[in-house]
C-alpha cells in the first residue's frame, strides 16, 4: 500500500497539471493577463458616464492599457484584438468608494481614539477570493477603509483589482492621500463593551476629540518651527501629529463615517474652523436633510442604496437619499462596505432609477465617475473617454438590469476575467476533484497483506502508523489544509 505521503504527491503533481497557467481562482498561482499593444471593441452601447453619455453602435480603442478613442468606425492597427460587442454594453470599471474585502487581519486599530499613523497600505491582502469575485461583477476598484472605531483612524488606500499582483502592484500610482474618521455609535463604543473603557464615550465628546487633537497637531509645528540654537535637540517625531498636519495642508483627504446629520454639520465645522474641508462623508443616511449645507462645505457623499433600520442611528434613513442629494447637487455615490455587495454594485445603482426616478446614466455614475471624482482620481477612471486607464466591463445585455452578467472585465488593458474562460476553467477544476477523489478511494481500499505468524501486541504499546485505516483520506485533509483526524 502506498504512504500518505506518496498519495500527496501524486495528487499535488495532478493539480500543477491543472493550475499551471496564467489564469487560476487563486491569485497566488496566477500572473498578469498579457496586455496588448491594441485593443478594439465594436459595435457596443457604450455607457462613458461623461458628457457624451450613452452611445449606441460605437467602437472603443485601447493602446497600451489606455484609452486611445471612442467613436464609430475607429481604425485599429492590423495586430489589434478584435471584439464584437454587437448587442452587448460596455461601461467603465465599477468603483467601491468603500471597502474593507482585501485586508489581512482586522480592519481596526481601535485602541486609541486616534490611529491617524496606522496604514491600511500595509495590510493589503492580495489572495483574497473577494477580490476576483467582485472583478467577476464588473468592479476594477476599490478604496480599502480603515474601520470605524476611532474618531480618528487610519491611512486608507486605493486598489485596482489586479488579480495575481503583488500588494504594492495593486495600488493606484499617484493617488491622493485618504484617511478614515467616524462619528456615531462606533467611535464611542456604545454597541460594544471595552474591557478598558476610554474617552470619549458621548456624540459631544467624538466631535471635542477631533477638535482638540486638530489643536495639538497646530502647537505641534508651532514647536518644530521654533529656532533653538545649532546645538540643541528638536522635538521628537509624531507620526500622528504630522499626518494631521498633511490634513490641515490639504495633501490627505478626509473621509468620515457616520450617520447623524447634526453630526455632519459638526464635523464640517470643525473642519472649517482648521482651515480644511472634509472630502466626503461615508454612509450619509440623513444626507438628504443637510444636503444644502454639504454642498456648501464641498462635501461628496458615499451612502448606501438601501441600508436601513439595522441600528438605531439608521432609523430616519430612506432609499431615496443618494436621489435627493444627487439633486441638490451634491457628489454622490453608493458604496458596499460589504464584500458580497460588491459583486453587484451596478444594481445598488439601478436602485436610485427605481427610488427617485434618476435617469439611467446619471444613476451609472453613483459606482463610476462620481466615487473616481471623490477619491481624487477623476481624470485616470471612472469614465469612458479618451486617455483614461483602460478600466472596462463588457455586460451581456443593459448594465443596469439584473438579468445582465459580466462577459470580460479589463484592467489597465487587460482581460483579468473572462466568463466563457471562467465556465470553461470551472469544469475542468470539477474533473480534478473527482480525480483526487477516485485516488483517494483507490488507495484507502483494503489490500491482501501475505499470511504471517501473528504476534500479539503488548498491553499499552501504541497503535503503528501502518495500521492507520485510511491513510488516503488523511493525506487527502493535508492537501486541502483541513482538520487532522
């Protein structure tokens, strides 16, 4: 009978005959999708969430992972990939404005009330199966929150989901700094008990905190300004306190949870009062009641399309909030901060056509254009138009329909997800599995052993591992990761 560590073997040689290629559903075991000189689609709907809005019959060209033209009868070099895309639509990548799918560990450093020095950029979890699930809705970016345990909390990031890269390669180049607050409930620690209760534990006491570490970032380069003398020693480095000075200076942009529209106002004043806007405010439940006054500040806003009810800080929210503020003009986009939403947030943007009537294009921006122009990134995504990355989803039919599916998603230019390669992939990944399993079987049959005298075993003498009954099944659980017997 072979060992279970022979039947290891064997079955980890029969998976590499499988997943050695460039495409996989592990990200570990993937590299990036070639990238084409040129790139032509034809005769699509395109959706450009730009000014020239909905195109019928039209063409898109991609050079070198950009944007190089969008009309009809485009020429395209003769080596150029070919698409037709007659009957289908083509959209920009969907953008979840926020997100915490792709992180390792918790997404909280919750024990101060200010972590403004921790940074998300560290903890970018590159394997997670979220990411390529979300691709497969047609999502090409997401900013990666710091959780909301603090008023004031950590560095966020934004990502393309390049399935197979690094972390560092998933980063978008030049973006603006972001960084994460919250109000409300979570900052104050009412729906959980601390063991080490801290300060503030009352809605005044988030918005006093804010203030006054604000106050402490100014006296800190109050300090660090002084002149004291060749010889003398300068204050010590504070990472929180500088970053909160790159708030004041406008080089990272705040970005704040919460619920309460008394909250917003007095977050925007404190704002103020330190010479800085806040960038966009992150669920926004009550929006719609102060959505002249963000509008005033500069504030955008990130809600949810129909979350409400679950807690008692959501109780005045309604569906019809991302309509209302896109009316008064404010920057509004719908978010998941759920990694199974993510997979459909073109449908969290059909909800608004549905309640308050927004037109179709406009209600497409809610996960495009508009959370591209809140993250600072409006002119690299988020649109289909001229010199923009080459972020594309081709939908089998009307991208705001929940009968449409996503046939290819690209990213930079590149085919990251293909569903008729993904069907194909799947069927040859189930072929696998019963191939393990009919060896495992095979070898855990009981064989003849030749007839020899028997000896008895002595009292207390363990069981040999020769007389494990299933050995295949065992190496079988060591392959897969799971429990010992």
């Amino acid at each position: 009978m072979k060992r279970p560590t022979e039947l290891l073997t064997a079955a980890a040689l029969l998976l590499c005959a499988l997943t050695a290629q460039a495409y996989d559903i592990e990200a570990w075991n993937s590299s990036l999708p070639d990238q084409p000189d040129a790139v032509v689609i034809r005769n699509a709907t395109v959706w450009t969430a730009g000014e020239a809005g909905i195109l019928e019959d039209t063409d898109v060209l991609i050079r070198r992972g950009r944007i190089a033209g969008v009309g009809q009868d485009l020429r395209a070099p003769g080596d150029a990939v070919e698409i037709d895309a007659a009957g289908r639509h083509v959209t920009p990548g969907l953008i979840d404005a926020h997100s915490h799918a792709a992180m390792v560990g918790g997404v909280n450093e919750s024990s101060l009330i200010s972590t403004a020095m921790v940074r998300v950029g560290d903890v970018i979890d590159a394997d997670s199966i979220n990411i390529y699930r979300q691709m497969a809705g047609g999502l090409t970016a997401m900013h990666l929150m710091h959780g909301s345990a603090n008023a004031i909390g950590g560095q966020n990031i934004i990502v393309k989901l390049r399935w197979g890269a690094d972390p560092e390669e998933m980063i978008v180049e030049g973006q603006p700094g972001v960084i994460k607050f919250a109000l409300g409930e979570n900052p104050k620690q009412s729906n959980w008990q601390p063991d080490t209760p801290r300060y503030p534990d009352s809605r005044q006491g988030v918005n006093q905190i804010i203030d006054e570490k604000f106050q402490q970032a100014e006296a800190y380069r109050r300090r660090h300004a002084q002149d004291r003398g060749r010889n003398a020693v300068p204050p010590r480095r504070d990472l929180e306190m500088e970053t909160l000075l790159e708030i004041i200076d406008g080089n990272i942009h705040v970005h704040s949870h919460g619920y309460r529209a008394d909250e917003f106002i007095a977050l925007l004043r404190t704002a103020e009062r330190h010479d800085f806007r806040i960038k966009a405010l992150h669920h926004v439940l009550e929006g719609y009641k102060v959505a002249d006054e963000l509008v005033e500040h500069g504030a955008a806003a990130s809600t949810f399309s129909d979350w409400y009810g679950f807690k008692y800080e959501a109780r005045d929210a309604i569906p019809y909030n991302a309509a209302l503020m896109h009316e008064r003009g404010v920057l509004t986009s719908v978010n998941s901060d759920n990694p199974e939403l993510a997979r459909r947030m073109n449908i969290e943007a059909a909800k608004s056509v549905r309640y308050g009537g927004m037109d179709e294009h406009e209600a497409l921006k809610l996960v495009t254009a508009n959370p591209a122009a809140q993250l600072g990134l409006a002119d690299r995504i988020g649109r289909v138009v001229e010199d923009l990355d080459a972020d594309l989803v081709i939908w089998s039919g009307h991208p705001l329909s929940v009968t449409s599916r996503v046939d290819q998603t690209w990213i930079d230019g590149r085919r990251y997800f293909d569903r008729q390669r993904d069907l194909e992939a799947r069927e040859a990944w189930e072929d696998e599995r019963q191939r393990l399993i009919e060896l495992v079987r095979s070898e855990s049959e009981p064989q003849e052993a030749p007839e020899t005298e028997a000896v008895p075993e002595a009292d207390g003498e363990p069981e040999s591992e020769d007389a494990d009954p299933e050995p295949g099944l065992e190496a079988l659980r060591r392959l897969l990761g799971g429990a010992r017997s």
